[in-house]
C-alpha cells in the first residue's frame, strides 16, 4: 500500500498564481483533512472532509478551496497565492469509528510564494 | 479553547539514555485521544504512541512510553536506550470530536537531538 501520497513534494509560487495540492490514499478511508505546517505554530487544521461529496472548514480556511468527488482523492487548490500561505501542508486521512488510530499523514508539501 | 503545551523546545540527551518529553493539555472534554508523532527531517509525520483518555494504564511502544496523568492533563513520552535516529521533532497531539469527525490539537514540538 502506498498509504497517503502528496504531490507535488516542493512548489515556489508567485503572488496572486493558483495551484492545486494533490492528495491521495489508497485505503479507502472516508476521513480526510488538510493541515498546514508553520515554524513554532503546530499542525493547523485547514479544511476537511468525512466522504465523497462532503467537506467542511477547519481552523485556518481563508485562501483555500477543496472538493471530494471520489473517496480516493482530496485536492487542496490555493486561488490566489499570498506570501502568507507559505507554508508546509499535510494531507491526512483515516477510518470513521477508529479515531484512537489517529489519522496517517502524508509526506507533505513545502510550499514558497514568493 | 483546548491548547496543547509543550514546554520544552529543544532537548538533547546521549546515546543510549533516557529522556522525558513533557506535554500538557487544556480540555474540558472527558473523552479524547491523546497521541505523540515524530517528525524527522523527512518532514514525514510518524506516528509513535497513542493513549486513550479512557484507559488508566499508560501505553509502551518498544523503547517508548507515556506517563498519562488524565486529573493534571499531563502526558509525557519517555524514550529508553535513546538512538541517533531518534533524532526529530516531537509532536504532542490531543485529538477531539469536532463537527461529526475528529481532529488533532497539536503542540508547537520539541526538537530532540541525541547525541553521539
């Protein structure tokens, strides 16, 4: 099994470009969520989602949009890149009824703009 | 709003010895999981131990350990036989019901460095 795969591992964006952070995992976990990474700050919770077709906000939402149209996969988009996004992202995921299992990360994406 | 403290942000200890990483937590909930994550300089989130709140008895993971002290919201991690590649940053991590799933509080780490 691959697990959690995040692409791409390093991107540098310009101000006001958009991108989409890739996520995908192949255990069939219904549970997924976006976090973000930033120095002396923890893990953040940007948005997630319990199923195809249903998402919702986490803590730090403002900059980003997300859509789950298969189970599988879990796209973070940034439409409007700001200085303030750089950061590290992780995408994570999990079964429902097992939260004492906690969630499996992926292998994150740092991202620069610049 | 539940916070999760971790005092201590760097550490360091030699080869082969033991140390302690101190967590503390806020919360009112009674039911919650309580999780502690390596990060080496992979940047890969690794999982190393998980206590249930509800279990009294501490949890062990091989060389590491908790000490759960659910009336002080303390739970630390103890390494044993401490190795090179424990070398990382450690993350605490409290884990609550949150709008029909769960999500994670996490500390702002400490990075452990172990010594040759």
């Amino acid at each position: 099994n691959a697990g959690v795969t995040q692409t791409p591992k390093f991107q540098v964006l310009k101000t006001g470009q958009s991108m989409t952070l890739q996520c995908a995992q192949d255990m069939n976990h219904e549970y997924m969520s976006w976090y973000r990474q930033d120095p002396g700050m923890g893990l953040r919770l940007i948005h997630y989602s319990v199923g195809a077709g249903i998402t919702d906000q986490g803590e730090v939402p403002n900059g980003y949009n997300v859509s789950r149209s298969t189970t599988e996969d879990f796209p973070l988009r940034l439409l409007s890149a700001a200085p303030s996004q750089t950061s590290v992202y992780f995408c994570a995921s999990r079964r429902p009824g097992e939260p004492n299992y906690g969630y499996t990360f992926g292998s994150g994406t740092r991202l620069t703009v610049v | 709003a539940q916070t999760v403290t971790q005092s201590q942000p760097e550490m360091s200890v030699q080869e082969a010895e033991t140390v302690t990483l101190s967590c503390t937590y806020d919360t009112s909930e009674s039911n919650y999981y309580l999780f502690w994550y390596k990060q080496p300089p992979s940047r890969q989130m690794i999982l190393v131990i998980r206590q249930e709140a509800y279990k009294q008895q501490n949890a062990t993971e091989n060389r590491f350990s908790v000490n759960f002290q659910k009336a002080a919201k303390s739970f630390s991690l103890k390494i044993s036989d401490s190795q090179l590649g424990d070398t990382a940053m450690y993350f605490c991590a409290f884990m609550k019901h949150f709008s029909g799933t769960y999500k994670y509080i996490f500390g702002t780490g400490t990075r452990l460095k172990v010594l040759a």
